[in-house]
C-alpha cells in the first residue's frame, strides 16, 4: 500500500495521471489503477476528474499530509545504516528481474556470487521493467535487472549496462518469405507495447510501415517463443536470452540461429540498424553501501559477459 500512497502524492504533485506516470515509470492506466485501488481502501474520493484533468478533492487535500508522513516514517524504518558489515550486511536482498533475465542470467550470476562466501539471502521479484522501476523508487527492492527506463536514471539510483540484446523475427519453422510476407500472412504475437522492451518493436514496426494483424499480446518473450513454436503467429522478440544465438558482431542470426532454444522456429534478421534492447542493473544507492550488493552486480556483469 505504501507504493500507492506514493503513487498518490506524486499525482498531487504533478495535478496529473500522466505526468505522475512518467515520474514513477507506470502508465496513466496504471496510476488510475493504483489511485482506484486506493480511493475503495479509504472509502474516500481523492481526486476530482474532468476529461484528462485532476484535482485533489476535499478529502484529498486533507489527507494529502497524513500519506507523505507515512512515506516518511516507512523510508526511515527502511533506511539502511551500518552499511559494510555487521547485521545490515547480511540483512536479505530484494532483487527484482524481468523473467528472461531469471531464466538467462540470474541462475550463473548467483551460482558465481554464492561461491565467493557466506552471503545474505537473495528475494526474488518477478515483474515488467516499469513495475520493477516503481518498486525500486517505493523502496521495496534494492536493485532490479531490467531493461534500461525511457524516462532516465533517477538520481538517487545507479545504472549498470550488462548487455545489448538483439532483436530478430521469428515464425513457425517452416515459415517461408520475408518478413514483410510473415505480416501479410500470419497473425502477429506482440511483445507487449506497454513495457520498455515491447515499445521498441512498437517503434520498429511504425519506422517500417509494417502492418500486422494483432493476435496474442504477451509479456515475456520467452512466452512468445513457445506461442510461435505452436504455430500462433510471428514475432519480433530480443533474441540471445531465449537461446537464438546471435553474431556478437552483426547483431544477426547465426547460421544456427534456432538450433537451440529456439527450436521449431524460423529465424530471420530485421532490415535497417540493428534492434537492440539495453539491459543492465538499476539499484538504489543506498543499497550500494553494501558489499554484497556490489559483489552480485559484478557477478551479473561477469555472467553477461560471458555470453558474448
């Protein structure tokens, strides 16, 4: 609930769903959500609507200093002294990880991380980049790995870049012609556009006047894999964590490329520059005080490394 009492203050702040959405790394959809959300728990309207315009109700405005006390108390009892050392160095770690980045680089890095001594215990949370980016800024995770935020680093955070994974097209195996005939013929399984990695094919597609007729829209591309694999569409997915292998150079499918993890799918490059999303590790500095904190980002620096 805390995430949704800041989610409110900084609506206020802003007079506006959107722009409080672009500070928090949501959607307008999402702050709506939240502030609803929040509205029924209260029992209380917060805000007054007109068309795209929002204003503190009543009842918002009175309640408005009771929440950013709440924030305020709940960051101190989270606040982190002691840092190197003694009990805050072993106190668990809140790393939150898009679910390709579990399943690639998470099980190496920590395999590497573990092996260098006794370490503090490791929670895991799953989530699109933009959710992760809201629970780092409530304070609920001390790092993610995600893919680099649109809207900037926020100042009280560090960004570390782990790799520049490719994009390629991907159908049923078999699937013949270009892509442009791929669109024309099949459904299109869409990474989801409202997510930092589903906006860049969203991008891509607009660039290219490729036009696609909409199928199945998913968050992961590992999902979206096994949906073309059962034959469901084509799509544009980053390729070297779902096991297409990529020419480390080019950017460009190998001649390999869907002998692994991408069995039972066609592979083809995308024309124009090469499609790359950024991934990397976003913690809170706070959090960078701590030496195991910074002993798991070089292990996941390392790990990505190794994989070309």
């Amino acid at each position: 609930m805390i995430r949704y009492l800041k989610t409110f203050v900084t609506a206020a702040e802003t007079a506006s769903f959107s722009a409080a959405g672009a500070r928090l790394g949501l959607t307008q959809s999402a702050v709506s959500a939240q502030i609803q959300r929040l509205e029924d728990d209260l029992g209380v309207q917060l805000f007054e609507r007109t068309g795209r315009a929002v204003s503190l109700s009543d009842d918002g405005r009175r309640l408005l200093s009771q929440a950013q006390g709440v924030i305020a108390g709940y960051q101190s009892m989270r606040g982190e002294a002691g840092a190197f050392g003694g009990q805050a160095a072993l106190a668990p770690i809140n790393v939150g990880a898009i679910l390709t980045v579990q399943l690639g680089l998470l099980p190496g890095a920590v395999q590497r991380w573990t092996s260098l001594g006794a370490m503090p215990h490791l929670n895991i949370v799953p989530g699109m980049s933009v959710q992760l980016l809201a629970q780092l800024d409530a304070r609920e995770l001390d790092l993610a790995v995600m893919i680099r935020p649109r809207i900037g680093v926020p100042v009280d955070m560090k960004w570390l870049t782990l790799m520049h994974e490719p994009y390629v097209a991907i159908a049923p195996k078999g699937t013949r012609g270009t892509v442009a005939d791929w669109s024309a013929m099949l459904p299109f399984v869409r990474y989801n556009r409202r997510s930092y990695g589903g906006d860049l094919v969203e991008r891509y597609l607009r660039r290219h006047r490729l036009w696609v007729r909409e199928g199945v829209e998913l968050d992961e591309p590992e999902v979206i894999l096994r949906m073309v694999r059962a034959g469901l569409g084509w799509s544009i997915v980053p390729a070297t964590l779902i096991g297409l292998p990529v020419d480390a150079d080019t950017k460009r499918p190998t001649p390999k490329s869907g002998k692994s993890g991408g069995a039972g799918v066609q592979v083809l490059p995308l024309s124009g520059a090469p499609l790359t999303r950024e991934l990397g590790v976003l913690a809170r500095q706070s959090a960078l005080k701590r030496a195991p904190v910074n002993a798991l980002m070089k292990c996941l620096s390392e790990e990505a490394a190794s994989r070309g």
